[in-house]
C-alpha cells in the first residue's frame, strides 16, 4: 500500500474510485500538515555529538574556488617529440607531458603570503624544511611525494578565503597535505591521525587534523592531482644525457626551490626546465636549440630563474648548518661548492 494505493490490485469499482478521490481531497490538507515539519529538520538538534575539529566557517564558501588570477608566465608548449636519447623514451612520454602540462596550467599556485597576513614566507620556509626531515628522514619517502605535499600546501593557501588562516594551524595544514601526498604516492601508507597527532607533539588532536584534511580536501575539491617540479624534471632529464653529477645536481635544485616562496612565481615547469639548465653547465654543456624546443623554454625565459637560483644558493651557504633537511639525502657541502662555482660566481 504506497500512498492509498494498491499496487497489486485493480479498482472495479466506479464508486470506490470516486469516493478514494473524494478522500484523497479531504486530506490534501492534513497531509501537508504532516508534511510542513520536514523543512524545519536541519533546525532540530541532533544526538550526534558534533566534530569540533570543523571551522567553524560554512563549507559553502570554502568550495567555491577564488577567480584565477592572471599572471604573464611563459607557458611549457610540447612542440615536438623528444629526439634525445631515444633510450629515455618511449611512446607514452609526450603524452604523459601533455597531461601533466594541463594540470600545471589547471591549478597553478601564486604569491598568496598578501592574502594570508598571518603567514610569513620564514613561516613557510620552517615547515617545508620540517616536511622534508620527515620525508627523508623517518618516513623514507620519494621525493615526488615530498613534491605533491607542498604543491598541496601551497594550493590550499592559494585557494583559501583571504584572511582564513591562522599560523597556529600551519604545521597541521602541512602534516595534512603529507597525508593525503602519502596516501596517493606511497604504497601502504600506515601513518593514522594518531601517529600525526603525536608527530606534532599532541598540538593537535587527531578530531583536528581529520578535519583539517576535510578542510582541504574541501576547498581543493578534491582535485589533488598536481604538477610539481618534479614531475617535469623526471621528463626534462630523459633529454640529455644524464650522469651521476648532473642527476645529483637537478634532484638538488628542484628539492632546494621548495625551500624559497621566490619560486611561487614560477611554473613548476619552469623551475625544472632551470634545474636542468644549471645540471648542463656543470657538467660543460649548454642549453641547445633542441632542448629550447622539447621543454618550450628557451635561455632567455630561464635567466629570471636562474638568478633566484643563485640567490638562494648564496643564502644557503652563509646559513649551512640550518640545512640538516638536506643533508639527510645530498651531500650538502660538496653541492653547494659546486653550485657556488657556476651561479654565484656567474659561470652558468
């Protein structure tokens, strides 16, 4: 019996249909009555115990992301296929570029420290270096997720209403976006909100980092996919011919960018492509035509770069023994002198 009526039976009866309708008018009046109590639902207090971990702010302006700011950056055009070292290459690689290539024009990241007054770029710095003594230190993490947490750090910041964070919440965003990197790059991550609760020395109850990462996820949209610059540097490098130096040098750079918000203003794309470049003349090559053309970046686009490059690398020098995140994975003093000798010394 679904609303008066039966669905297995059939009316043979002219009067009874009748005298149903005339029931059914009568009591279109009650029935609303009962019906009225429905819209005041989300008005009646619940016996669930609510999750304090939630801002306290609406979702609804959280999902809706800020208008994409224009910036006049070179943009990374696949103009042909690689001719280099075909070894390196195989049919699905122009096609991966391409993909990754829409995803760093789909979700850029931006200079949002005016944005955001409570958060200075020193701020930031701390907290990347602190991700990355975690990656490679106890975690044992590859560095493209070291790479996809901070992209992630940095575009919830991005994207977040102007104002709406708070530096207190800083390290719990970060610990957030290493978890959601984690689940998505490493196999059988194990790390609860408990193991983060008491990685940050109980800062933060595990009810706040969960909903910190619904927080993010939320205002991401859930899109987390990323282009960072390691993803292009694992591409640009199949274009030369790599060696233990050169490889050594183009992981450097591309971890070391992550420690400047200078490169905010960069692409990813672009940072690599840059790497790449400094990796070449250590070892007495240049930048070529070819490469000009398979990375779309040519050395006149790159010399902006490489000038935040040697500043950071002159900064790194004068403060070595702040940089123990670094030295977990490179040798840091060698690295250094040999980046020294090419960028601050004006030799790239």
């Amino acid at each position: 019996m679904i609303g008066g009526l039966e669905l297995n039976g059939e009316d043979n009866q002219d009067g009874e249909q009748e005298s149903q309708n005339e029931n059914n008018k009568a009591s279109s009046g009650a029935q609303r009555a009962r019906r009225q109590p429905l819209k005041d639902i989300s008005s009646t207090p619940r016996e669930s115990t609510p999750i304090n971990s939630i801002p306290a702010s609406p979702l609804g302006p959280l999902m809706t992301r800020l208008p994409k700011k224009v910036y006049i950056r070179p943009r990374i055009t696949v103009k042909d296929e690689f001719p280099i070292n075909p070894a390196y290459w195989n049919e699905y690689m122009n096609e991966t570029l391409t993909y990754i290539t829409d995803i760093e024009d789909r979700y850029d990241r931006y200079y949002y420290f005016s944005n955001q007054p409570l958060i200075k770029s020193d701020m930031r710095r701390v907290l990347v270096m602190w991700l990355m003594e975690l990656c490679y230190g106890p975690f044992r993490f590859e560095a493209s997720t070291l790479h996809h947490a901070v992209c992630i750090l940095d575009r919830f910041m991005t994207a977040s209403l102007p104002g709406s964070i708070d530096s207190s919440l800083l390290q719990c965003i970060g610990v957030c976006a290493l978890m959601i990197a984690g689940k998505l790059d490493e196999n059988g991550f194990k790390f609860s909100t408990e193991d983060l609760s008491m990685l940050c020395d109980r800062a933060y109850t595990p009810g706040e980092i969960a909903g910190m990462e619904i927080r993010i996820l939320v205002t991401l949209k859930f899109e987390v996919l990323v282009a960072s610059t390691c993803s292009f540097a694992d591409f640009f490098r199949r274009a030369i011919e790599p060696n233990s130096l050169s490889t050594l040098l183009i992981d450097f750079l591309c971890d070391l960018s992550l420690l400047s918000h200078e490169f905010l203003e960069f692409n990813p794309s672009q940072i690599a492509a840059t790497a790449v470049w400094i990796a070449l003349c250590a070892t007495d090559r240049n930048w070529t035509e070819e490469l000009a053309i398979a990375t779309g970046y040519s050395r006149t686009i790159l010399t902006q770069s490489v000038k935040v490059y040697a500043s950071l690398v002159a900064q790194c020098i004068n403060s070595i023994e702040g940089l123990k995140c670094l030295a977990l994975k490179y040798p840091l003093e060698e690295t250094l002198l040999i980046l020294s000798r090419l960028l601050v010394q004006g030799q790239a």
